[in-house]
C-alpha cells in the first residue's frame, strides 16, 4: 500500500522501520511544506505538518497516541510549542485556512 503526501500527493518515504512502527515521510521537503506520519501496527499514531509558503513556518504535531496537538513556529525550541488538549483534525485541503486556523491558536493561547 502506497502513503501519499496529503497536500502534494507525492509517495512517502518510509524510514525508521522498527518493531511494528514505520515513520514516513514527504521527502525530499518541498518549500512550502513537509508531512510526516507515523505509523504502529496499522494504526497513526503521529503527524506532523510543517507549513511554509511564505517563508513564515507553521507547524502542527497531532498525538493520536496521547490525544493532544501541538502548534509552533520555533522549530528548535520546544518551550514555545502551544499544547491544545484534543486531537486537532486539520482540513488539508485548504492551507490557507488551515495556517489562519494555526495563527489563531497561537495569538490566543
């Protein structure tokens, strides 16, 4: 079974296969975007979005594992990640909205 990019729809790569999880991911990274996944036993377990359009990064880790998302813009520092105590179900199929969606968590958080 192939995994396709959701927002480019390119292959994924799969790397770190270990004891039933498999990371996959958008590589190599367009500009605009990264999307990664993990996956155990069949089931998704993590993703993470990177949203770049405009040079301004925007990121987005869901935790279906522990029930919680994460938003940032600071890739190197974890202090500033903005924790949102449920799994935030990105709309993928309009980034536009999805980056406002994420600048608004943000701004008020």
């Amino acid at each position: 079974m192939d995994h396709l990019c959701p927002i480019c729809q390119r292959k994924l790569t799969a790397e770190d296969e270990r004891n039933e999880i498999t990371d996959y991911h958008c590589f190599p990274p367009p500009n605009d975007h990264h999307f990664s996944k993990r996956i155990k036993n069949d089931q998704v377990q993590k993703i993470k979005i990177r949203l770049s359009p405009d040079g301004n990064k925007l990121y987005l880790k869901i935790n279906f594992d522990e029930g919680y998302s994460q938003v940032w813009t600071r890739p190197d520092d974890e202090s500033s990640r903005i924790k949102i105590n449920h799994v935030f179900e990105p709309d993928l199929s309009d980034l536009n909205a999805l980056q406002q969606k994420l600048r608004t968590y943000l701004i008020f958080s």
